[in-house]
C-alpha cells in the first residue's frame, strides 16, 4: 500500500468532516477543511445528543474523554402530551451535546478554543475550521441515503450527512460521522478495503434509516404505525445482515 502522505481536501466542517479529519491528520496526511460559516456562528446547533457506541469509541481511541464531555442518564422518560409518563427505558445513555463535540474536536484539529475548550487539545491514547447551517433548526423528519460512498475511484468520499441524513435524530448522524472517520482510518492502514467501507458504511446507513423511522413512529404515533415500522426495520437488519 501507498503510504506516503495525501493531501485531503474536506468539504463541510461538522462533526463528519473534524471527525474524519483528525482521523487522517493523525495518519500523517494533510488535511484541509472548508467550511462557509465561522465558530462564532456554530454555537447551539443541537440540544442533548446521546453518545454513542461509535462516538465513543473514536473519542476514546484517539485519547479525547479529557475534560469530561458528557453525564451519565440512567435511563430515559417518554413522555405524554399531558406530561405523564408513557414508558420509561431502564438503559444508560451519555449524554452530550452538539457544542461540547464541536468545540472539542475544533480544539484537537486545528487548536480553536472556546468556553469549552480553553485550550488547545493534543491527540492522546492513539498518539499519534467548520459546520451544520446556524439557522433555525427544522424538526421535521428527512431521510436521505446515497446509493455509493466512493466515487471516482476512491477519491471522492461522501461521509456524515453528506452520505445519509437521519434529521432530526441528531445521535444517530454523529454515531454515523464517527464510524465513518473510524473505518476510514482503517482503510488508510491497509486494514480494510475500499469496498468494504463503502459497503459497511451504506449498511449502517440503511439500517439506521429503518431505525431512525421506527423510534420516531414510537415517540409520535401509536402502536399500529409503530409495530409496521418495527418490522421494516427488522427487514432491514435481515436483508443487510
């Protein structure tokens, strides 16, 4: 494989695009990422995000959980129009948020700080700007999956949102921008082909879809149009299995 250093040129400065950046940044290649609205503009682009298993890991990969990023929930409320208490899953969740990931991985990739960040962060464990638009958040539900990841032999990419949108389930797109900048990685090793993350990637995007329409069937609508969407979603799991 060749090893010798790339030169990357990533567009869009979100979670995806810092996440993948650092990613290939501690590889060795030099990565540059544009990106139209400044940090003054990418303050509170979400509320509470869960952090998940992917997430996670890339944090604790490349030596990130310091300071503290997110607190633990025991479990998670559902509730009713009139307040009460639908159901409660009895499950631990990590809860973060959009500016605490952004601000901290702007601090590792190119030294931002912030009120989060005041100072510069160094890539840890592994050892070795930027964004989503600032306006008003639009709530209503948008699936959107590409058919490939890999263009042009490999040298374009799509990653993140830009792959496939699950809005507005904010977790399951920054689980997807972290797997994605995981496997990557992997692919710039010669630990995994080509092919193979493309194929991965669009298995999690599909399956995430499913996922993403069956829990928002749960929170909204009742239990007919929920079991409809469960069930899609384990074809899902099936036919991508």
């Amino acid at each position: 494989m060749d090893n010798k250093p790339k030169s990357v040129l990533i567009a869009g400065g979100s979670l995806a695009g810092l996440m993948t950046g650092i990613v290939l940044k501690h590889l060795g290649h030099h990565v540059r990422i544009f990106e139209r609205y400044p940090a003054t503009q990418m303050e509170g682009q979400g509320a509470g995000i869960t952090a998940q298993v992917d997430v996670q890991q890339l944090l604790t990969d490349y030596g990130l959980l310091k300071p503290p990023y997110s607190v633990n929930s025991p479990n998670l409320q559902i509730l009713k129009l009139d307040g009460s208490v639908k159901s409660t899953w009895n499950v631990a969740w990590e809860m973060t948020s959009w500016d605490a990931l952004y601000f901290r991985l702007r601090a590792v990739f190119d030294g931002h700080r912030s009120e989060y960040c005041p100072q510069a962060l160094e890539l840890g464990a592994q050892q070795t700007g930027s964004g989503e638009n600032p306006r008003k958040r639009d709530t209503r539900p948008s699936i959107c999956r590409a058919i490939r990841a890999s263009h042009l032999d490999g040298k374009v990419l799509l990653v993140g949102d830009a792959l496939a949108s699950f809005r507005p389930h904010a977790a399951l797109s920054t689980n997807q921008a972290a797997l994605n900048a995981l496997l990557r990685g992997k692919v710039m090793k010669g630990e995994m082909a080509l092919m193979d993350w493309q194929r991965t990637v669009l298995k999690y995007a599909h399956v995430s879809a499913a996922r993403s329409r069956a829990i928002g069937t749960y929170f909204q609508g009742g239990w007919g149009v929920f079991l409809v969407a469960l069930v899609r979603y384990g074809v899902a799991l099936v036919g991508e299995g």
